[in-house]
C-alpha cells in the first residue's frame, strides 16, 4: 500500500474510531457506567477523527451542548476534509 493510501485509511479508521467511541460513551452515560473522558474525545479529533466525531455530535446529539465540543469539532472537521482532499489529489 502507498503512502497516500495509508493515510487515507489512518483518516477513515480514526474517524470510524471516534464515532464509536462517542455512542460508546452516550450509551455508558444512561447507565450511569464508567465514561470515556472528554480529553480523550478532543484527543482523537484533534489527531484527525473530527469528521466522526462531527457526524456523532449530530447524528446522535452527544456532546452538542458542550461549547468547546460545538465549536471545535466543525473547524478540525474542514481542516480533516482540507487534508483528505489535499492527499487524494496527490493519487
């Protein structure tokens, strides 16, 4: 696999991993469960998953309230789809 295809599938399996790992965590939130902290949450889209975490906030309305969650998670999302477009055109 070539290095642009290794890291479209890094930018697919991170965003895939954030947005399981925020229904994950909306589920543990009804039953009162061990949480997935937010610092985790931030983590993973700051490290490319914010386009999933984007589709969680408003698919599944988790985490919508939260300020720095709302404002955050859109700007690493367009800088996500600027990178992904960036390295698809490079194929």
């Amino acid at each position: 696999m070539s290095n642009i295809g290794m890291m479209l599938f890094y930018f697919a399996f991170i965003n895939f991993s954030l947005y399981i790992q925020m229904n994950i965590d909306k589920t543990r939130k009804y039953f009162n469960s061990l949480r997935i902290s937010e610092f985790t949450l931030l983590l993973l889209a700051i490290g490319g998953g914010a386009i999933g975490g984007t589709l969680s906030m408003w698919i599944n309305g988790h985490k919508k309230n939260k300020w720095h969650f709302r404002t955050l998670f859109p700007i690493l999302a367009l800088i996500d789809c600027y990178l992904i477009y960036t390295v698809a055109t490079l194929l």
